[in-house]
C-alpha cells in the first residue's frame, strides 16, 4: 500500500492539532485575611489549556475553599523571560517585566464557600508560571516552599466484598511533616477523606465494576500523587450483556478527535447497542516521540469536562476530579461492559515517523510506553497496548531504514515490559506484492512476541490515482483487471501465513467507510475519473452511514461492494459483504476482525452487528 494515505490519521490534523493540556500545581492552600491564614481559604491552580507551537492559552481558576464568602482576589506569577500574556479574558492581566498580576472583573470577585472563578489567556513561548500567589499569599496546588508533597500510598487492595460494599486498604504515605488524610477516589471522583489507611465503601451496586485509588494530604493540606488503581466488582447482579472472554476478537478503533468535528463520544459506543457486541477497543492515537511513547490530544484524553447528557453513565464530571476526558468516559464504558479491553494505541500514519528513533533503543521505548500506560491516573482503564508502525523498514509517510530485525525487537522489548497479563499488538501493512512491505519486515518473529495483528485490509486503491482505474480500496480476493497484484486481503493473509504467523493472531480488517471518484462513466471497475469524489471531511473519503443512502451499492466486486450514482464512482462494505468476509475468515481460522473507524458506522451500529453476527 505505498500509494496510499488511510483514513485512520486523516483527519487528526483538523480536530487534534495543538491541543495539549498539561495541569501544573503550584504552591500550597492560603488564608485570604493574612498569611498565616493561607492553609484552608483558597486556592489558585493553572492549567495550560492548549499549545498549537507558536503560542498556547493558559487558564487559571481560583477557589473559594473557607467558610465566608471572598469579596476580592489578586493571582500574580513570575514567566521565564521569552513567555508572556498577550491577550486576557475575565480578569484585568498586567506585568512589570516578567511578573504579572492578574485581578478579578468586577462582576468575578465575590465568591461565596466552594464556588470558584476562571480566567484565561493567550501567551508567547514554552515557559511555566512560578512564584504564585493569592492575595499576597502562596496557591495551592501541590506544594509549599520548603514543604516536600506526601508520597503516593500503596495500591489499594479489596476484602469483604459483597452485593453492596467492599472493604479497601493500602500502604500508608509517608510526608515529612506527617500525613493528615487520605482521599478514597471511586472511578476517579472523591468518595471519602479518612485519617487511617482502610476505608469500607457502601451503597454500591450488584454485580457492577469499580475502581479504586487513594491520594494523601499532608498537614499543609498538600495532595501527593494518586495510588495505583484497584478494579473491584461487586458480587450479585445480572451478567455482562456482551461477547465472553473465550470469543473471536472483535475490535474496533476510538478515533481521540473524533470528539470534535464528529461529535462521535464514548457514550455513543453504549446508545448504539455496539459496546455489547465487541471485545475490545484500541484508542488512536498516542505520539511516538524523542524515542518515547507520549500522549496525543491530552485535552481530549484527561481534561475535557462532560456534561450528564453525554456521559456514558449520566453523571456530570466536575471541575476538580482527577480525571476527564475520554479516559474517564472509557473507564465507565468498563464498569458497564466489563467484558471489554481497551489497548492505547501509538503511531499510525501520520506519528509513525517517530519509530525510527525510538526502536534505537528498544528497552528504552518500551519502558517509556509502559510508564505512560500504566500511569497511575489511568492504569485500570488500559489492557495492554497497540502499535501501529506505517511502516516498518518501509516508506509510508516518510521512509524507515531500520532493518528487517527492527519491528520484532521492538515487539520483544514490549511484551519483556508489559508482560503476560496485558495485550501486546500490532497494526501491520497488508502489502502482499513480490517484495512489498510484507517482505520488508520479520512479521514472523516479531508474532512471538505478539496477541495478535491487525492486518489492515483496506486503502489498497483511492483517488490519490486522480484518473483511476477505479477499483475497491477494500477488495477480499483478486480480480480481473485489479490494478495492483498483491493488494488484497486474501494475498495478504497467505502470505503472512506462509512466512509462519499463526493465522490465529491475523485480524481481518475493514473499513467503515468508502473511498471514491467523480468524472466517471462507467459502473464497473476499472473506469476513468478526473479525480477524487466530494466528502464531508476531505474528498474522496466517506463514511458508511452517508454512503449507504447518497449513493447505495448496485455491485459487488472480490467481496466488497460498489456503486455508481451520477458520475461519482465510490466503493466501500455493507452488512452484507461484511458478512461474507467474517465467514471467509473463520474458514481462514483467524483471531477475528477490526474495524476502522466507530463513528463511520450508523446510529444503530449495523456494521458492528454485521461482524459480531458473522463470527458468531
């Protein structure tokens, strides 16, 4: 497939680009009337909202934690020379040089207990505000000069579980100055402040999973970092509506921006019936940079905040609970169907330029993934990890030399990180042409080091060939006038089979969506076109649940369908080819199937049904 350019970046430039959040806490609670009040009235903590390279926005929010209401505040900070505000909102923003001093609208002072207030900015330059203070006195965040933050209590561990409660404790923190609580966090939100390590939580419900961890506070009212998370499930209740453990997989991707332009969430995978029917979901994307696994889009991953409606179980998130975004709507995905895995997937076509560097140091690169995913913060609502190298010893994008050895090295490394009890994949090239991306890489090794592979059986043609020949960009078997020999899945499989990967660890893929032309005459394959057929994201790109009703199937062609409406020429697959290549696929004895990309499909999910019915 080096022509091609899949779907499953294109759109990442448009929703995700610059949106980076990164929460920075800064100094410890104050007292509003003097100084030496400063441990219990209010805090002040910044957030940078995004950064798109040349700038970011930053934004602050001050809290009224006392028991009177706050009539006035004053935030002021120090940026390293080179960043500065240059534009403000919500608050009156000055500087003398490098400090700046920000004061509450007139209409944005008085706060009353527990209420709180937000300002933002936009700033030049990559530096960090230091030296805060509120109204004269330091913020609260995280830390006071010369105070050390407690540490990090051990993971929790559960005993006495019944239909309604479970008994939870954990290594007590340690702190210079002594702890003085510990915050019992449930699915992330705070359930109690307890004084001794060990808390029973009640009033849950049957048969329901949960997850636990726990965050100390020292006697300045410093916060340490959260523990390692405990999953917990509740005796009692019904049973898991969705696929057991022991069924083929049944995969599809979360696109991180699809939040944005398609406005596709988490909670849609639950109103479209399709959560009950998969097995497992890979998160696309994280970056592959500087050698390391980092975050993508981490405004959509932990911080955008969720209003009830579109949360998967109708709880609003708030303001100050330790994780939003699309990781905390996962996790209750989870708790709902907790038949399902998740993987975080890393690369893909446009972050695969980063492997490269990173497979230098195969070690190194698997333990900077495995830290990221197994942060604390989110470590229950990941099962393992996914990489997607578009491609290895190859050119996709841009070119990898790194040898034919360099793919399974990577893999080894990987699995010698996460070990046995996580999922270690891979998305692979399906190439099959005489000395094609196949043959470019020890796909054989690396499977020993492998769950298994998503072959990705779609994008073989498109209209970045303007002229044609029209041809399915999804095609099952070969076929009488195929542009390519060699782009097919059947190929594909053969061939990944015959150099010794076990056709159990071969997914088959499909594309939940077309690829297309316009300027054609011709209903068959194999017309002309002058180029790419209009798209509601980018030409020559559509998703099923618009194609299916602007321009339904009237053939099939090697398994997949095709239809020819006015002069635009468009191939994609249907519920019902899907269902003959979930069967050509267990005849075939693979693992299962994946799919590319949720949203694609309609508001009912038939595409995802067509798949689970198929490899029933």
């Amino acid at each position: 497939m080096s022509t091609t350019t899949p779907l499953r970046t294109r759109f990442r430039t448009r929703a995700a680009a610059g949106l980076t959040a990164l929460v920075v806490p800064l100094a410890a609670m104050v007292g509003l009337a003097s100084p030496a009040q400063a441990a219990t009235s209010a805090t002040a903590s910044y957030t940078k909202a995004s950064d798109w390279g040349t700038g970011f926005e930053g934004k602050w929010t001050v809290k009224n934690t006392g028991t009177t209401t706050l009539s006035t505040w004053t935030v002021e900070w120090d940026f390293p020379a080179g960043t500065a505000v240059t534009s403000a909102w919500d608050a009156d923003v000055t500087n003398s040089g490098n400090h700046w001093t920000a004061k509450n609208k007139s209409w944005g002072g008085n706060l009353a207990p527990g209420a709180s207030v937000s300002f933002g900015f936009n700033g030049t330059g990559t530096g960090s505000p230091s030296g805060c203070k509120l109204n004269g006195g330091s913020c609260d965040g995280g830390s006071v000069p010369g105070d050390t933050p407690p540490t990090a209590p051990g993971t929790p561990s559960a005993s006495t579980i019944t239909d309604t409660s479970v008994k939870l404790s954990w290594t007590a923190a340690t702190d210079d100055k002594g702890v003085k609580n510990y915050d019992v966090l449930r699915d992330g939100a705070k359930v109690a402040t307890v004084t001794t390590p060990s808390y029973t939580d009640t009033g849950l419900s049957a048969g329901t999973d949960y997850s636990y961890s726990v965050q100390a506070r020292d006697t300045a009212d410093q916060t340490g970092p959260v523990s390692g998370a405990r999953a917990v499930r509740t005796t009692g209740g019904g049973t898991d509506p969705g696929p057991g453990p022991g069924d083929q997989v049944k995969l599809g991707y979360f696109t991180e921006w699809g939040i944005y332009g398609r406005n596709y969430h988490v909670k849609n995978l639950d109103t479209s019936g399709s959560a009950a029917k998969i097995t497992h979901i890979n998160y696309s994307f994280g970056n592959v940079q500087g050698g390391k696994c980092t975050m993508g889009d981490s405004f959509a991953a932990i911080d955008k905040a969720y209003t009830a409606d579109q949360s998967v179980d109708g709880k609003a998130d708030t303001w100050d609970q330790p994780l939003r975004g699309n990781f905390n709507q996962l996790r209750k995905l989870k708790a709902k169907y907790p038949h399902i895995k998740v993987l975080w997937s890393f690369g893909g076509w446009t972050w695969s330029g980063g492997f490269t560097e990173a497979v230098k140091n195969p070690a190194a690169f698997a333990d900077s993934c495995y830290k990221l995913v197994e942060d604390p913060r989110w470590a229950d609502v990941f099962d393992g990890i996914d990489l997607d190298w578009e491609y290895p010893n190859a050119c996709g994008l841009s070119c990898d030399t790194s040898g034919p050895a360099a793919f399974k090295n990577m893999m080894q490394a990987m699995r010698g990180k996460f070990g046995t009890n996580n999922l270690v994949t891979a998305a692979i090239t399906a190439d099959a042409s005489a000395g094609g991306k196949i043959d470019a890489t020890d796909y054989a090794g690396a499977a020993a080091y492998s769950d298994w592979y998503n072959v990705m059986t779609y994008d073989f043609f498109g209209a970045w060939a303007a002229k044609g020949p029209t041809a399915p960009h999804s095609p099952l078997t070969s076929y009488a006038g195929i542009p390519q020999a060699g782009f097919n899945s059947a190929e594909a499989i053969a061939k990944l089979k015959a150099q010794g990967v076990p056709a159990k660890k071969l997914l088959l893929g499909i594309g939940f969506y077309g690829r297309g032309w316009t300027g054609v005459t011709q209903k068959e394959p194999g017309g002309t076109a002058t180029g790419a057929a209009a798209g509601t994201y980018e030409s020559g790109i559509e998703d099923y649940k618009v194609l299916k009703t602007k321009c339904p199937a009237n053939g099939t062609v090697a398994g997949t369908a095709y239809a020819h409406c006015g002069t635009d020429w468009w191939s994609y697959d249907t519920p019902a080819t899907i269902g003959s290549k979930m069967s050509w696929a267990k005849g075939q004895g693979l693992g299962g199937a994946f799919f590319w990309e949720f949203s694609g499909d309609t508001a009912n999910g038939e595409l995802v049904t067509a798949i689970n019915n198929g490899l029933k």
